[in-house]
C-alpha cells in the first residue's frame, strides 16, 4: 500500500493564496460571500466550511517596537485536513454511520452516501484540529484530491521540486499551484526526510529559532499532512506532539 | 530586466526595494526561493545560500521571508519617496569602504571621464541644483523649490576640437594610456600602470590625478586640452563630492530607517562588489511611481556598477513586470514617445522633425559636418570612439523598416530590390503621426477634461480606477463625444455615464445629461486568443488558444483590422490609410494569425525571405521589419522561435536556458554580458570570468554561451581591440555620469510633491547652506492648488497591491473566488497611528488628500510603524488600489487620492508617496 505524505513547509509559504483557490478550482466548490472580518492579515475567510477545505491562516505575533522585534512574526500556515494516520473523526464515526475510511493511500475520506451530519456530526466535534464541516447532505473535508490520484496517478514523480511543472503527473491541486515549493507530495518518507533537512538546516533555524517538524511520529500516530513549522504547536492551537486518543 | 528570471538563482545577495515579489509575482518568488536554497550551487556569502534584503515602508509577505544576517532579519523599512536618499547613502558607503569593483568600474564605466569644466552638481552649486538650469517664471511655485528645464550642454563630457574622430577626450586620453603605453612611459618611474590606477583618492595613482600627470609629463599638450583643465574633473571625482553628502545621518532623517538596520543592508548588499560575487536588485512600482521615479533606477543602476554587478549572472537590475505582457506592449510602443522597437516618436514640436532625413550617410560618424535638423539627425546618437559598435548609430535601418512593414507598397518595390527614394522615404515618413509635444497619461486626460479630446479608443485599460485622481479621470471622460472600449466585463470605464465621479449610481436624468456615445467591444481573455506575450525576462513566449471567446467576444488581431475596414469604408481615405498594410485588402481577411503577424514583425525581404538577425536590416526600403528588437525570433529557416520549449544548456553555464522560447534582442538573456568577463585595458575583455561557477560566455577559440554584446575577441588572442560591453551607449561605457535625464547626471533627493519636509522649507540634503529646492525641479505641476500640507495632511500614504487582485481589478473583482479571498479595500495602519486616532481593527474610516476621499476598511498592523523624519514623528498608512464601483465586491478606488503629477522624464504617476489625513466614521 503507498504511503504518501503531503509537505506543507511553513518557512517557505509567502500566503500568495494559489492552494486555496487551486482546491476550490479543482474541487469546483463555490465562493463563500466573505468581508473583512478583522483578522490578522488578510486571511478570509474566516474559517474552513463545507465549501472551504483549504485556507491559509495568518497570525502576527511579536512585540510592537524596533524592526527586528515587531516585524519578524508574520506567520502564514495553509490550513485543512491533516489526514492523521489514526484519526479521531473515523474512531467516532465507527461507532455511528461508518462513513469515514482510509483510502489505498491512506488519507481519509468520508462517504457522502452514508453520512448523516444532521444526525450526527460527530466527526466534526470530535476531530483535535477542528477540520470537517457539515452542510446539509454531508460532513465535508480535504480528500487530497482523492480524484486526482487513483487511475490518474501512481506516475513516478521526476522531481517532485518541479511537480507542478509535470503536467500528467496530478498530485493534490494545493500541490500543484504552489509557487515556492513550500508544499509537496510524495512517498511519506520522503517527505519526512525533506522537512528533518529542513528543520535542521542553520539559516532555517537563524530565522525560525522555534521550527520545528509536526506530524512525522506524533500526534495520533502521525499525520500525512507533515509541517516545517515555524513556531510551536500551541502558536497554531495545534494537539502536542505526544497526543494520543 | 538586464537577467532572467531563472538567473535570479544564483544570485548572492538579492534586494527587493519598490517591488513585492511575493504578493505581486508570486512564481518569481519560486526563483528567489532557489537562490536563497542554493539550488545553483552559489555557495553565497557564508557558505548556505543567497541573503534576501527588502526594503519597504511596510512589512510585505516578501519580508517575511528576508534573511537572517549578522543576527538581524534583513529587512528595512524607508519612507515612502526617499529610495534615493537610501540608496545614494548605500553608494557613499560603497565608496567610502571601497567595496567596489574597481577594476569593473575603471574599464566598463564612465567613471574616468572627463566632463565639461563648466558642470557643477548640487555639492559644487549651493542651491540644490546641477548647472545650466533655466527657470520657468510662468510655472506655479508652491514654495516647494524651483520648476524649470536644464541646459544639458554643461553635462558633456569634456571634448578636444570638435570634428576630431576621436572628439571625447577622456576617451582619448585613456586610449593612448592603455594602447599607447600600458605602463606609463613618462620617463620619471611615475608607477603610473593599468594595474595600479585607483579609484581611491588617497592613492599616488588616484584616477583624479592622471590626466594632470599625463600633462605634467608631457604626454599630452595643453593645446589638446580646451577651456580651462584645472576646472575639469572626471565622472568619479563629481561622484565622490555628490554622494559624500548622503552620509548615514542625513539618510536615517531622511528615510526613517532603522540605523541599524540600514548599516547592515549597506555591509550585506556592498559584499557583492567582490569579484565573483554577484547581487540583483528586484524592483517595480514602488520605485517608478514618484517624480523621482527614472531617478530611483538610475541610483539602483549606479550601485549595481559599482559593485561589478552588471552583465554577471545573478546580477543586473531586473524590473518586475507588473503583468505578464507589460513587457511586450512597452516593447511595441504602448508609450507615448516611442515607435515599436523604442525607436524615437516623431514630434511636431520639434522643427527639424518635420523632414526625415538631410544628412549623407556620415550619420552616426563622429565628426560629422553640420547637417540641417532633420528626424534622423535627432534620434542617431553618433560614436564616441572608433572602437564602440554604438548600436544606435543603426537607428535608420530600423526605422525604414518599420516604414516599410508599415506601408510596404509605397517604399521602393513590393517584390523587387528597388531601393525607396528620397522623396518616397520623406513621403512615407509624413504618414506616421506625429505628437504635438507631450502625451503622457495625465496630459492626455487634462486635454481630455479641457474638452481638447473628443475620442477615446480604450483597450484593456481602466482609468475610472487606474488613472491618476480618478474623481477628475472620470469628470473628463463625461466631456468626451464617443468612447470606444474593449473589455471582457463592463468595467468602471465603460459604466461611467451610470455613476457619478464618487461611485455613486445616478439618476436617468443625470445620466441623460452625460453626451458621450459609447460602444463597449466584447473581448477575448488571454486563454481565448493565440500570440506571443513576453515577460520581465524579455523571453517572446507563444501562448496557445485554449477554448473559444464567448458569445461575441473577439480576439484584437480581428477587431483592429475590422475597425480598421469600417474607418475606410467611412471615408478615412488619406494616403496613410490607404497604403497602410493592414485589412482585408491587405491580408486577404480580417483576421490573419498571429504566426503571420510575429513573420511579419520578425522581418521580410521583398523578394519574400525571412530575415534572420537585426544586423541584416537595411535602411533602403528593402527589407521590412515591425520591430527590430525581434528580428531574429523567425529564422529563416521558418521555425517561430517563441513556441520553442527546451530546457536543457550546457554545463556550467548561468542558468538562462538558452533554447526556451526566445528572448530579444537576438536571444541575449543577460544584456552587456561582455562584462560578466574581467576586463583588460580600457574596456576590453579577457578569457576570465569573473564568476566560472556560472559562466555567462566564455571563450574556447570562439565565444560560447550567452549571445555576446558584440564584445571583440579577448585579450591575447588575435582580434582583440579594447571596446567596453555597454553597446548601446555611444560612449560604449556604463553610465555613472547619465546626462540624458531631465534632472540631472547623477541622482539627487528630492521629496514627493506632497512633502512632510514642506514646513521645514528647506531641502536637508547639503548643498551650500540649506536651499529650498524640496522638489524635483523639472516636474510639471498641473495642479498646484491640489499639492497636499503636512499641517491640514500630516500622514504619509501609498498605495499597492496584493496577490489576490489584478491592477484597476476588473479581471479580478468579478471572479468570486478572490473576492472570496479579498472582499473589502483595506487600508493598513500602526497600532500607534490607530490609538491616536481611536481606530479599531476592521473599522470603517475615511482617507482624505487635497484631491479627494475614499473609505476603507481598517487593518490595524505591526507591519507599518511611525517613522521618525528629522525628529518629528510620522505616521505612514498604505492603501490598496484594485477597486471600483463594478464587479462582484466594491469599493473606492485608492487613485481618487492621487496627485496629476508625474516624473519628470516619463510622467508616470507619483501614486506611491502622498499626504493625507484618516479618520473613523
């Protein structure tokens, strides 16, 4: 069974945006009718929803005053399902509609047939991360772009630097869009072993004293959604590393 | 752009000021990314990467990603207007610790010229301004400092007798040096040497001293030297008395910059000056967009000389184009003073422009005879030295066969090798329009509101939000008789007789009132038409027609040349029209494709060949060309080069991809890359380059690599004559000393029209004893009771954009999905300036300036801080400029704000520095 991963590698995001629209484009979900809410940055919406599965959240932090010090903490993180490897949401929903499984490369997904959101929604109260949103006929989520994989890939990805340059080749739309290489996909090792050398690379740590690897061995198992972050969990309200069910 | 895109990743130190790369070319940052990740193998400066710098009034999405250098993230925030100030400091740091290139600067600039006895900068004249300006006593005067034009002809470089072949003297004198001599055979042990001249003042060979030297030891006569020698100085000693005065004080009042900060963006960036080392400067908008905005490049220009960082890999000055064929239609003459190719705009104002040419085929020779004033005479610069190509001594060829692409059947012969006559050439010329003096964007819109300007053809362009003071843009768009646009939405400009100057929707009665007949023409989008569009790296890119334009929607080829048909059905029958090559009766059909079309831009023989490089062009009405910057991209062996894909190069070569697409001119992707090369003599080049990790050309018995600058073979093998890289200048020497500008040679400080300093009345920069000269001096001031008061509009404002919106945001702010992303104007503000003022984050407030108002929502940041200008404390807000009173999400549009003043050589908008006041509503 493939064992695939997704790099989101916070130090290099500039927040331009592509992965939330290329996930909307792809997954042919509507605008939400948004207006500035106030938030840090310019994130919008506010949330995810059951016509967002991605966004990228912006944080400040950092004292006011001198340039260093004021400016140095503008946080950009792309936001959705983190596909843990024992998920809470699929736990619960076992013991209701069984709508939640692991698909062959092992993200999870949800059965829209069989969910009962207006029944249930357990998934959604129970998932750490906050992630799936019911509407009316269904819970909602990041698939991964699970119809983007199946028959259309297993290609070798050449250079998974230039994936989104490698047209046949269709990783997760996010993946394809970004522009700075802060998100990949591949083999889950793979991509542990890209954000350990980066974590551990001396001007990523001169920059980000607190970077740090999210989802490599823990939370729940370990997460297919792998993050460089660049502050530590609590920042993003994140489960801590050691958090199991 | 000097570089490519994908050659930004090698560079060793890349500075972005007046651009934000990462919210406005968000794929450009994928090569700043492989820089600073070492993709190239640029080992940088310690070893682990390139360094980013940026430099801005506020903390971008590019910052956030500035390196850690020496402890401190590396960026560093200006006022917004005062790059100069910034940057001419960075220069007198460069000079002052002798971190430039001094071979580089030596051989491949100006810098050892001599200039006019009678030229003075600022530090020699006492008043804030360069010798030889004439005032303008009808100009208004708000206090600000003098308005008025300059004499150039003290800017010169010093001369022998005019009519001498060689008639520029330091070139003379430096080419009998090096050619003459080598080492100094004065007689007297001088030490004088090719390998010890200096740059440095304290030095016995010092540059400043030489020409003196050569006369003390009667290598040259003082009959050689005319007018006064004691009074001449060289191009370097004028630099060292300019930019002395932008010592770091002076700079951190100026600029509100941390001091700190400042020091180690001047240590960091002035690390590329070693040999081998290579830094780029990334700019856009945020540099252009000020009266001071030709000024800004030339300081970045001026640096980046002095560090040896022109014509190398991962160097140059690489502006970022605000969209993907900014680039082509700057190439094929959007402006207004240019023809396709940058070929001089004929002017009606100009006497001498009425005839094309009077002068024998000495043109472009020095020591030409006196020849009455002709078009041609203007525009061709003649060589200064017999060993420069001086490229624009070409000028005609391109010229007549733009003529004759133009109006092929009425020059020489549609089929033969007739060459076009005399009169046929004058007759021709006649046809091609010429302006009646300036006709930039502002001064069309005043003629426009003046009722000067009954018509408007507006394509993809939208000034109900992108001109310059909207409220008036608009107001003059209600005095026009007929408008015809062509967009893909009804956009502000198309609707402007439903809304009033503020955005608001009129009433029928009011709309009766406006007497413009509108015909709004359906376009197609980029991905509904096939052409070439080419992008900052000047690569001509062919893009492919992906699905049909909707409903009525047309591409341009087909409305241009139909719009074209019904004006000669309508009676447009003067000679120009009639023999203009275009229409059905020219192409068979109104819609030839664009693959016909780039043949024809290209460039063809009448006898129907293709021609294959700009050098083939002819000046006699043999050979067509629609733009000579792209001969070359359809070789004759009939392959349309810029559908060419192919990814590989050769080994160890700068990363510039030779075999994609095509980039003009002739292929070259990194302009003067004769200098990526050490220099011998007087601009001559060696075999060895500077950087050989990632060689730009190199010599194995011929030149490889990058398609060289015409550079002469290198020193030591036969064939080697010392001709400096810089080809298109007819010194063929990089200009420290620019004298073509309207402001003068070298950058000087001046303040935005709205200046926080116009209290202060008194320019700070030192000149003599405090003068008055605030602003730009050759500026034209269209509204002087609109210039803003730092009393009533103490806050200092800019606009900018963002990734999620495009430009006036017509094509953007109809898509849900980024309005989704973006929904509201927004205007970003300190946390000090919203305490002051009571402002909550995401409050609704109003921005005033002395030309209007706009709402906003507000954004209260840590990102923007109050800058402190001489002691007292300003706050600095910045504004986004997208929106307008069409599309899905609505707003004011930032431009109402804006001033109709511009620079003073191109008149582009002075958007990115004003004076304002906010409050909450």
């Amino acid at each position: 069974m493939p064992d695939k991963a997704i790099l989101v590698d916070a130090t290099k995001c500039t927040a331009c945006r592509g992965c939330q629209v290329a996930c909307k484009q792809w997954n042919d979900l509507p605008a939400e009718d948004t207006s500035f809410f106030g938030g840090p940055g310019y994130q919008n919406p506010k949330d995810l929803s059951s016509i967002t599965y991605t966004l990228v959240r912006f944080f400040w932090s950092g004292k006011k005053g001198t340039d260093v010090d004021g400016y140095g903490n503008w946080q950009f993180l792309k936001y959705g399902c983190m596909h843990c490897k024992n998920p809470r949401c699929k736990l619960v929903c076992d013991s209701m509609y069984k709508a939640i499984y692991k698909d062959e490369d092992g993200f999870v997904q949800i059965n829209q047939n069989i969910c009962k959101p207006a029944l249930c929604n357990a998934c959604s109260a129970g998932c750490p991360f906050g992630i799936p949103k019911p509407d009316t006929q269904s819970v909602w989520k990041c698939t991964a772009c699970i119809n983007r994989r199946g028959d259309t890939y297993p290609q070798t990805i050449k250079d998974p630097d230039s994936a989104w340059l490698n047209g046949p080749e269709l990783v997760p739309a996010c993946v394809s869009a970004c522009p700075t290489g802060a998100l990949q996909y591949g083999d889950r090792s793979v991509i542990i072993a890209k954000a350990k050398s980066r974590a551990n690379d001396p001007k990523v740590k001169a920059k980000f004293p607190e970077v740090n690897i999210y989802g490599d061995t823990g939370p729940f198992g370990g997460l297919r959604v792998v993050s460089v972050l660049t502050r530590k969990p609590g920042f993003y309200a994140f489960p801590s590393k050691s958090a199991m069910y | 752009m000097t570089n490519t895109w994908t050659d930004i990743g090698t560079s060793d130190v890349i500075m972005i000021i007046g651009g934000n790369p990462a919210e406005n070319h968000p794929m450009a940052f994928r090569h700043i990314t492989n820089a600073l990740e070492n993709k190239y193998g640029n080992t940088g400066l310690d070893g682990n990467g390139a360094k980013l710098i940026v430099v801005d009034p506020r903390y971008t999405r590019s910052a956030s990603k500035a390196s850690v250098w020496n402890g401190r993230q590396m960026y560093c925030r200006l006022r917004s207007g005062t790059d100069i100030a910034f940057v001419d400091g960075m220069i007198n740091y460069v000079i002052q610790h002798k971190k430039y290139n001094q071979p580089y600067v030596l051989s491949y600039s100006n810098a050892g010229f001599l200039l006019n006895e009678n030229f003075k900068g600022p530090a020699e004249t006492g008043n804030g301004r360069f010798s030889g300006f004439i005032p303008d006593l009808t100009q208004p005067v708000p206090s600000l400092g003098q308005i008025g034009k300059y004499d150039k002809s003290s800017w010169d470089y010093a001369r022998y007798v005019p009519g001498h072949v060689n008639e520029y003297k330091a070139l003379n004198i430096a080419t009998d040096f090096w050619d003459g001599f080598g080492d100094c055979t004065c007689g007297t042990s001088c030490g004088f040497s090719k390998d010890t001249l200096s740059l440095d003042p304290q030095s016995p060979y010092y540059l400043g001293k030489f020409r003196q030297h050569l006369l003390a030891a009667g290598i040259i006569t003082s009959a050689e030297v005319a007018g006064d020698p004691a009074n001449q100085k060289t191009v370097w000693e004028h630099m060292l008395l300019h930019y002395a005065r932008y010592d770091k004080d002076t700079v951190i009042n100026l600029t509100g910059a941390d001091p700190s900060g400042y020091d180690d963006v001047c240590a960091l960036f002035a690390m590329t000056g070693e040999a081998g080392k290579a830094g780029t400067i990334l700019y856009a908008m945020g540099t252009t967009q000020h009266t001071v905005g030709t000024q800004n490049i030339r300081a970045y220009s001026t640096l980046q000389i002095l560090l040896g960082n022109m014509g190398v890999s991962g160097g140059g000055i690489n502006a970022q184009r605000g969209e993907s064929n900014v680039q082509g239609s700057t190439d094929f003459a959007l402006l207004f003073h240019i023809l396709p190719g940058y070929l001089g705009q004929p002017d009606a104002t100009v006497p001498g422009d009425a005839w094309f040419d009077l002068t024998d085929p000495a043109i472009g020779e020095p020591g030409h005879p006196a020849q009455p004033a002709s078009y041609i005479k203007r525009v061709t610069p003649f060589r200064m030295h017999q060993n420069e190509l001086n490229w624009w001594g070409n000028f005609k060829k391109y010229i007549v066969s733009l003529m004759k692409c133009y109006w092929w059947n009425a020059l020489g012969s549609p089929t033969a090798a007739d060459p076009a006559t005399a009169e046929q050439l004058q007759a021709v010329y006649t046809w091609i329009p010429k302006i009646p003096g300036n006709c930039s964007h502002i001064q069309l819109f005043e003629d426009m509101h003046a009722g000067k300007i009954k018509g408007l053809l507006a394509f993809g362009t939208n000034p109900a939000v992108g001109g310059p003071n909207s409220v008036k843009e608009r107001e003059a768009l209600q005095k026009l008789d007929w408008m015809v646009i062509s967009e893909l939405w009804e956009n502000e400009t198309a609707a402007f007789w439903q809304y009033g100057t503020t955005g608001q929707k009129l009433t029928s009665a009011e709309m009766a009132a406006i007497d413009t007949e509108i015909f709004l023409l359906p376009a197609a989008a980029h991905m509904e038409k096939e052409g070439f569009v080419v992008n900052s790296s000047r690569w001509a890119q062919f893009r492919y027609k992906a699905v049909e334009p909707p409903g009525d929607a047309i591409h341009e080829i087909l409305m241009v040349n139909l719009l074209f048909d019904a004006c000669k059905a309508a009676g447009a029958n003067d000679y120009g029209m009639t023999f203009l090559t275009m229409g059905a009766g020219w192409y068979g059909t109104c819609d030839p494709s664009a693959d016909i079309l780039d043949r024809e831009i290209n460039g063809v023989r009448t006898n129907g060949t293709l021609v294959d490089k700009f050098p083939n062009l002819l000046d006699n009405g043999t050979t067509a060309s629609g733009n000579w910057l792209y001969c070359g991209m359809y070789p004759t062996d009939g392959s349309n080069l810029s559908k060419r894909r192919i990814n590989t190069q050769a080994a160890g070569m700068a990363p510039v991809y030779p075999l994609w697409t095509w980039a003009w001119p002739v292929n070259r992707r990194i302009i003067y890359n004769g200098a990526s090369l050490e220099p011998c003599g007087w601009g001559g080049v060696t075999d060895r380059p500077w950087d050989s990790a990632h060689k730009v050309v190199w010599w194995e018995g011929s030149w490889k690599g990058d398609v060289n600058d015409g550079i002469a073979n290198p020193h030591g093998y036969g064939g080697h004559i010392e001709r400096s890289p810089f080809i298109m200048r007819n010194e063929g020497h990089a200009r420290l000393h620019g004298a073509g500008m309207a402001e003068g040679p070298y950058p000087e400080h001046y303040e935005p029209l709205d200046t926080p300093l116009a209290a202060r009345g008194e320019n700070p920069v030192p000149s003599g004893a405090g003068h008055s000269q605030l602003i730009n001096p050759c500026i034209k001031i269209y509204e002087p009771d609109k210039v803003g008061n730092p009393m009533n509009y103490p806050i200092i404002g800019t606009t900018y954009r963002v990734s999620e919106h495009w430009q006036a945001g017509a094509a953007t702010r109809h898509l849900p999905w980024l309005c989704e992303l973006f929904p509201d104007v927004i205007v970003e503000m300190s946390m000090d300036l919203a305490l002051s003022k009571g402002i909550n984050n995401g409050d609704r407030v109003q921005i005033t300036t002395m030309r209007g108002y706009m709402q906003a929502r507000a954004l209260v940041t840590n990102r923007f801080n109050t800058f402190r200008i001489y002691g007292e404390m300003r706050h600095h807000i910045g504004v986004l400029w997208h929106w307008g009173y069409k599309g899905i999400k609505k707003g004011h549009s930032a431009n109402r704000l804006i001033s109709h003043v511009g620079d003073a050589n191109t008149r582009i908008p002075e958007s990115k520095a004003f004076l304002c006041n906010i409050e909450k509503i």
